[in-house]
C-alpha cells in the first residue's frame, strides 16, 4: 500500500469511530430524559405525581418553613425510590 492510501484508510478508521461514539453517545438518554418521558407515557403531572395532586405553596419544591428549595428530579426520585422511568 502506498502511504497516500494508508493515510486515507487510517483517515475512515477514525472517522468511523468518531460517528460511532456520537451514535452511541446519543442513543444513551440521560436520567432527566428517562424521568421526562415516564412522566408523560403516565399522564403525571410535571412532578410525577398524579394530576390532580395539589401543592402548598403550588409546588413542591420549595418549603415554605424552611426556604429550602429541591431539584425536580430529586424530589422525584425520592419520591419513587423504585425508579419506574428505568423499567
């Protein structure tokens, strides 16, 4: 092989792995991606509870006697510590 082909070869080489990890990379979703779609394939509200559930303070993230505040998806998670959004 001449070295002009055997840049080129090495050339596709590595582009193919490249396009593979994106491929693989995207295919991969992430926990708030999986939470998301569990929630609407269960017609929960956007906490993942029930849609008619009803909140002090209108959500349930914030604590009103403490000022804390709460990420989404923790408080999802503690929630359902059986992780249905992986099932």
């Amino acid at each position: 092989m001449t070295t002009k082909k055997i840049i080129i070869v090495a050339g596709l080489i590595i582009l193919m792995a490249v396009i593979g990890f994106a491929i693989l990379k995207e295919g991969k979703l992430s926990k708030e991606q999986l939470i998301e779609a569990w929630i609407l394939e269960n017609n929960l509200n956007q906490y993942g509870d029930p849609k008619e559930t009803v909140y002090t303070g209108g959500t349930p993230l914030f604590n009103e006697m403490t000022g804390e505040s709460i990420d989404k998806y923790d408080y999802i998670s503690r929630n359902h510590p059986d992780r249905p959004w992986l099932k």
